[in-house]
C-alpha cells in the first residue's frame, strides 16, 4: 500500500487543530490548569523535565520488556510442553488458566512481599499479564495445522521433529506474534500498575508525584510518554513481522500485495 | 497375476457416544498393478475413509487390506497422496514445497532439485520454481500439490478429490493432465470422486459406492480406448456408463440395504 500525500497530511493536520481547539477552549472556558492544562503547559513540562523523563522512562521500559522477554521465552516453551505432553495439558494448563482467571494487578502488592521493593517485582508483574496471550495463542498456533499435512509427514515416515520444525513451528508464527502485540502493551500496563504500588522511580512512580502535586500536565506529558512507548514497540513488532514472515495472511493484507 | 492391491471385507466403524458410526461395510475389490481406480459414491460413503484405510493412515475395523502380498498394519511407503485443498506450506516457495516428502523422508532435497524441477515443467509450472504459493490460483496450487506427491517416485498414487473444488474448466484441465502423467510414469492411481463424468473419463474401473454405510454396489470396468479425451465425453458410450452408474447411485438411495442381521 502506496501512502499518498494526503493520508500523511490528513492525521497530522487533524492533530495541530485538535491542539489549537484545545488551547483556544481551555484559555476561553477558564478551565483550571489542575484540571486541564493547556498543550503549552505540557510543551512547558517536557522540556523542564526532560532528563527525568529520560530516565524513568527507561526504569518503565527495562520492566516492561524485561517482562515480556521473560513471557515469551517461558510463554514459548511453555506452549510447547503443554501441546506435546498429555501429563502436562492435563496438570499444568489448568493451572495457567486459574492464574489468567485472577486480576493479575491484585499480585503487585504480594509480589512486593516475595521479591522486594526493586526492579524484580516489576519484571514479574509485567511477565504475569503477558504471559498469558502468548501461552495461548502458540498453543493454538502449534495445533491448528492441516491434518493432511500430519498424514503426508507421516506416508513419508517424518519424525515428529521433522512435523515440528517443518509445519508446526512456522505455522505458529503469525499467531505467537498477534500474541506478542497484545503482550506488550500489556507488559507496559503490568510494569506501571507495578509502579503505583511500591516503587521509587519509573513512569508509574513519576505520576503519582505529579498527581501528589496537583501537576496535571506533568501527569499528561508522562501518559503520553506511555503511549510513545507502547507504540515504538509496536512498531518494533511490525518490523519484524514483514521481516519474518512476509506469507501470513496479516502482512499480505497490510501491504496489499494480493 | 495377483492385484497389487486387496481390499478384503473392510469394515470401519467410528467411535461416536454410545453407538458408533459405520462408515464401511465389508468393502471389498482389487486393485491391478498400474490400473486407474476411482471411487464414486455420494459424499459421506467413506470412500476418503477407505482410502486412508489403503494407505495405512488408519485402521480397519475389520478385514484387512493388502498391498503387494502385504499386509497394510501401518501407513504405507511408496504413495503419494493428493488432498482435496492443496495444502501448500506458504512460508515455503514452490519448489520447496514440492520437496516436503523428500526431507520428511529424510533424503537429501539437493538429490532432487532436477526431479522437482521436471515435475513442475510437467505440469507447465517450471516459471513458478522459487515463486510464493499463495500468488498462484486454486489450479496451479494443485498442480503443485501433485508434484509434492509425484516427488519420490510412488508406486501408487491416492487421490482424495484432488479437483474437487475446482471450477469445471480447470478441472477438466487437470483431469487429461493427470491422464498424461499416468501415462508416462505408469503407477498405479485410486481416485476419489463424487463425479461421475470424471470418474468415467478417468478410470479403467470405476468402483461405485453406496451411501453411508458405504458398500461396493459394482465394480464396473470401463472400456473406453486410450487415450482419453475430451470429446470423448459427448460420446453415446461415454454417456451410457454415466447413465449406468446414475441408476446404480439413485437405486441405492432408493432402496437402502435391508439388514440381514437383526
């Protein structure tokens, strides 16, 4: 898919008059800058604090992906055990979905208890609501493959190596990556929640002082870091995804070649 | 000179709640070495069942089927199958598709890079060698599909509605071009079809089928010359074996089989 002039300048205009909209009501209705400040107070707030920013983002950001490595590497091989072991789909599974079932979140304070004040319960938080998605969707991936595809392995005498590495693996990828997509941004959202519990630095940590001092266009520039952030990962995610497996249904239609 | 394959007495009942399904009821017939065989029957006879019964994939219930002199107790080697989608591996290309049974079979694909490529030219696809399978249409993915079964030279060839979803043109298309390659590798082919005209075009014997429980209602040779083609299909004697494998169909449905064993 060609983008044109316009489908650039079309989002971006519309977000200038958003924030020229915003600027022009807020100054107009005498909105309290608590409330709802100005764009100009959050421009303001960003370049002022922009090294502290800096450096909880990467507090937020270490959590989060360290979080997520961790649900995808045991996601992976979880996933694995669990399609190709009857012992285990029958003990360990249940068990997974017992723990999907409960508000992660609700762990964040326990977590605090088992592992401590630091880095560590963060990652654990953030693993514990990505962890989920990925299980899941490998699991389907790895089973939803053509039966004939097992009867031709198996006419030909393939090993059951041969059927996991040949169909099943790559059949999974496009499921383990829409399985990842949701991950991370869940990641993010367990590493911030993590945060508002105990911590002494990261985004999450950064929004409660600024809410503490009534300093909403701090808190805004902060959820808009957020959102930067969830998105740059995104995109990472998309990347690669072309990169790896340009045949899956999902980069055919994105980029409209068939 | 013995069939190369028996089917003897082949019963197969599935497992469903308290009663089970019966999807064959003593099947039997034989199969010549180097013959083309179809199977015709309305859907849900179990002729896909009886020929993953031939190819080993799954059990009889009872009877037993022999290829060879040989007991068929598991899935056989030497057979290419062809199913009724393609099923191509999209993150493959063409050729590596075509090569699939070779590395299950756990043979070098270099050894065979001349094979796949002549088997493509057979089919008119030698263009398409490192080509993405999901840029080819339906026809051109089941010709693929053939060379993948035609890769390690089998013995035998099953085939499970391979044209089935195809539309009525290409089918055509792809039913003289496998009379061609049948012709010059001289296997032997089971064909499963609910076309009676692509059956009758086909097959030296069409084997027909009844209704689920499915049953041989006849195994009727079909003695058109070859080879076949398709202005052979508007012939009187083309016609006559449509007409009576037609009756044949429609008497079963008619008059189910009255069970001797109450």
């Amino acid at each position: 898919m060609k983008l044109s002039l316009k489908d650039i300048a079309e989002p971006v205009l519309f977000f200038l008059a958003l924030l020229v909209v915003w600027e022009v009501l807020v100054k107009f209705a005498r909105v309290p800058s608590f409330i709802l400040p100005p764009p100009k107070d959050l421009y303001h707030a960003f370049t002022a604090k922009f090294f502290i920013l800096g450096h909880h983002s990467l507090i937020t950001f270490a959590e989060a992906v360290g979080g997520f490595a961790l649900s995808l590497v045991l996601g992976v091989a979880f996933a694995i055990a669990v399609v190709y072991s009857r012992h285990l789909h029958n003990t360990i599974y249940p068990l997974i979905v017992i723990l999907y079932a409960m508000p992660k979140s609700a762990f964040a304070p326990l977590m605090v208890i088992w592992i401590g004040y630091g880095l560590f319960s963060k990652i654990a938080i953030a693993f514990l609501v990505a962890f989920f998605p990925i299980v899941v969707n490998t699991v389907v991936g790895l089973k939803e493959v053509e039966p004939e595809l097992i009867d031709l392995a198996r006419i030909n005498r393939g090993s059951a190596w041969g059927v996991f590495k040949k169909i099943r693996l790559p059949n999974a990828l496009p499921y383990l990556f829409a399985g990842v997509k949701v991950a991370l941004v869940l990641s993010v959202t367990g590493a911030i929640v993590a945060e508002f519990v105990a911590a002494n630095e990261g985004l999450g940590y950064l929004v409660l002082q600024a809410n503490y001092s009534l300093d909403t266009a701090f808190a805004l520039v902060i959820l808009l870091i957020l959102a930067l952030l969830s998105l740059l990962l995104f995109a990472v995610v998309e990347m690669l995804q072309r990169k790896w497996i340009p045949w899956s249904a999902e980069v055919r239609q994105i980029e409209g070649s068939f | 000179m013995a069939p190369l394959i028996a089917v003897e007495e082949v019963d197969k009942t599935f497992e469903s709640g308290a009663h089970g399904v019966r999807a064959l009821d003593r099947v039997s017939f034989d199969i010549e070495e180097g013959s083309f065989v179809s199977l015709v029957g309305p859907s849900g006879c179990g002729k896909s069942t009886l020929l993953k019964i031939i190819s080993g994939l799954i059990p009889a219930s009872r009877g037993a089927v022999r290829v060879g002199g040989r007991l068929v107790d598991g899935p056989l080697a030497n057979v290419g199958m062809v199913f009724q989608a393609p099923v191509l591996l999209k993150w493959r290309t063409v050729a590596e598709n075509v090569m699939l049974p070779v590395e299950f079979a756990g043979r070098n694909p270099r050894d065979y890079e001349d094979k796949a490529r002549s088997l493509l030219a057979l089919v008119g696809l030698e263009d398409f060698y490192d080509e993405a399978p999901y840029r080819l249409s339906g026809g051109m993915q089941q010709r693929v599909s053939l060379c993948r079964a035609l890769v390690t030279d089998p013995g035998i060839l099953l085939m499970d509605e391979p044209f089935g979803a195809l539309d009525a043109m290409t089918r055509e298309e792809l039913d003289l071009e496998l009379l061609r390659i049948w012709g010059e590798k001289k296997m032997t082919v089971v064909f499963v079809t609910h076309n009676i005209q692509e059956a009758v075009l086909l097959s030296d014997t069409v084997v027909v089928m009844s209704a689920r429980p499915g049953r041989v209602l006849e195994r009727l040779p079909i003695a058109l010359e070859r080879p076949r083609t398709i202005e052979m299909t508007s012939g009187a004697e083309f016609g006559r074996y449509g007409l009576v494998i037609r009756a044949m169909l429609g008497r079963s449905a008619a008059n189910p089989p009255v069970k001797l064993s109450a």
